[in-house]
C-alpha cells in the first residue's frame, strides 16, 4: 500500500518541492537577520505572527528579510513606487526553469552547471538574478526600459559584491524591442525569462489591484493602495500582456540560435491559445506550458525553443 504523502502543518505544498519558502515564515528567524522586521510583526485574528499584507511598507521588509536569511542578499530596497514582489512566487520560477534545463539534458542539472540567462523586464527589485546566482551560481544579463530601475537594481548589487559580478544591467534604449540591442552578437543564453505587464492600461491595474485587496479582505481605507507597488511599465502596456508575449515570440525568431529556452510568465489562462498560434507560426521546434501554484492561484509560464530535443541535450552537454 502506498503510503499517504504528509505535509506539516501551514505548509504550502503546492510551491516547488525545492522553494525555501514551503513552511510558513519563521518570523523569531526572519527578525534575527533583518531586525526592522520586528515593527511589521504582530499577531493576526488567528492568532499567529503575521505582517500586514495591505501595508506596502511592511511588504517590502518581509522581502529584504527573506532575501537576506535565505538568500544572503544584503541591504535590499526598491523605490516607494516600483514593484515589490512576493519572493515565495519568483523563486518558483527559477527553480521550475531550472528542471527544464534538466529535462532537456535528459537527466539532472547540476547547481554550478553554466548556465546563462536574460531577465526581460529585471526591474528596481533584481529579484530573479538575486535568486538564480544564489540558488544555482547563473549568470544573468538583465534588461530593463526605465534607467532609474537599472539605477535601484546596481544599488543592490553595490551592497552584494559576492553576486555582482554574475549579475550585468543593460538599458533597453528601443521601448519597443525586447532582445534587440540587448544580445549581442557573439552571446549565447541557455535561458530567458519574464514577468510582462499584463495589464492593458492603469485603469485596468487599479482595478486588478482592488480586485487582489477584496480577496484578501481589505479594509475600504485601503483600497486605493497597489499593495505591491508597481508603476506604468511594470504593471501595464498597450495591448497587455498577449501584445507583450507575442511580440516577443516574433522577435526570438531573430535569436533562435542564440538563446536555448525562451519563456515568459503568463497570468491571464485565456492567452495562452493566441500565444501557442502565435508559437506556431514562428515554427518553433517545441513549445510547452509547464504551471505552478502559489496559495489559491495558479500561475504558469511558457517556454518555446528553436532547438530538437537532441540538439538542446547537446548544447546543454558542451555548454
């Protein structure tokens, strides 16, 4: 008889089995590295330790905290009005482009194997470049529209120099190229990655914000709030998210030697036809949609490669 699988109690057993954020947050812990956590802290209605997830400002220390218990990162801050994302959520990403790696290796990656990797769209936050080089030793070019991210992202690394040097920065000059100007000639990436703005205008933002706060039992005083922070480029653009993916899509053909996996997170499940049509057209040799979980919500990504299978097994065998 098979034995049941257990969880403990508060775990979130959808996350991915190797995501350091499956247990519910040990606060004692989190306040021993980051001490300003301690103000945030307080007991919720049932009962346990708890921040306030409506309060940005509390938001934003719970990421430097955990960003420096699991992760080492020091002195970790982002502008009042910039994203600030829920880390559990972004390392799930990384971990899951990590065993798409492993699947196209026809076996297992190894931590330190060299792997390459662009973050479109890394933001004032650096968060997966953060993760990736301490998770798996990558290393990540990240490319951003906005020079005042790129400037809060190389304040972050000043404060890490043990992960500065995997980690460059590059202004995308050209607000409507993805890869562009951003590959050079003689790059080769085994991996790139995105979170898009799905949103297709601020109008749109404010109401998927209000939406999250209603779900989360908001108070009405606060429903005014982004209560994870974002401006115009991070959160919405012309088109949404399906015009961001599938301009990208048609701008990888361009690249399709150059870059191993392309991928992209998806939040909207109806896309996702509009975007395998588009996949298609662009004759890709294999395109899948690989999901994760995070609480009630299920997310995804999609990746696509221009590489067989027997060629990605011998790219990521003599990389």
């Amino acid at each position: 008889m098979r034995a049941k699988k257990t969880t403990s109690p508060g775990e979130k057993s959808q996350l991915h089995p190797r995501n350091k954020h499956r247990q519910r947050y040990d606060f004692p812990s989190l306040i021993a590295s980051c001490p300003e956590l301690k103000r945030f802290v307080a007991k919720n209605q049932y009962g346990d330790a708890s921040v306030d997830f409506f309060d940005p400002e509390a938001v934003r220390c719970l990421n430097k905290a955990l960003l420096q218990h699991f992760y080492g990162v020091k002195g970790w801050a982002i502008p009042k009005h910039n994203l600030c994302p829920p880390i559990p959520g972004r390392v799930d990403y990384i971990h899951y482009l990590a065993d798409l790696l492993a699947n196209s290796l026809g076996g297992s990656l190894s931590k330190n194997s060299p792997v390459r990797c662009i973050d479109v769209g890394v933001g004032a936050n650096c968060v997966y470049p953060l993760v990736g080089v301490s998770e798996y030793a990558w290393s990540f070019v990240g490319s951003d529209i906005e020079a005042a991210s790129l400037q809060s992202a190389e304040r972050i690394l000043a404060a890490n120099p043990h992960l500065q040097a995997n980690i460059t920065l590059r202004l995308q000059d050209n607000k409507k190229a993805i890869f562009k100007g951003i590959v050079q000639a003689n790059e080769r990436f085994e991996l790139s990655m995105c979170n898009p703005p799905f949103h297709r205008s601020a109008a749109d933002a404010q109401k998927g914000s209000q939406r999250k706060q209603t779900n989360l039992k908001a108070n009405a005083k606060n429903k005014s709030k982004l209560n994870f922070g974002g401006q115009s480029n991070e959160l919405w653009c012309p088109g949404g998210e399906l015009s961001f993916i599938k301009n990208m899509v048609a701008e990888s053909q361009q690249f399709s030697q150059q870059v191993l996996w392309f991928t992209s997170l998806v939040s909207k499940e109806a896309n996702l036809r509009a975007i395998y049509q588009a996949l298609k057209q662009a004759k890709v040799s294999q395109y899948e949609t690989i999901k994760m979980g995070q609480g009630n919500k299920v997310s995804r990504f999609v990746a696509w490669s221009y590489h067989s299978p027997e060629q990605q097994k011998q790219w990521l065998a003599s990389s």
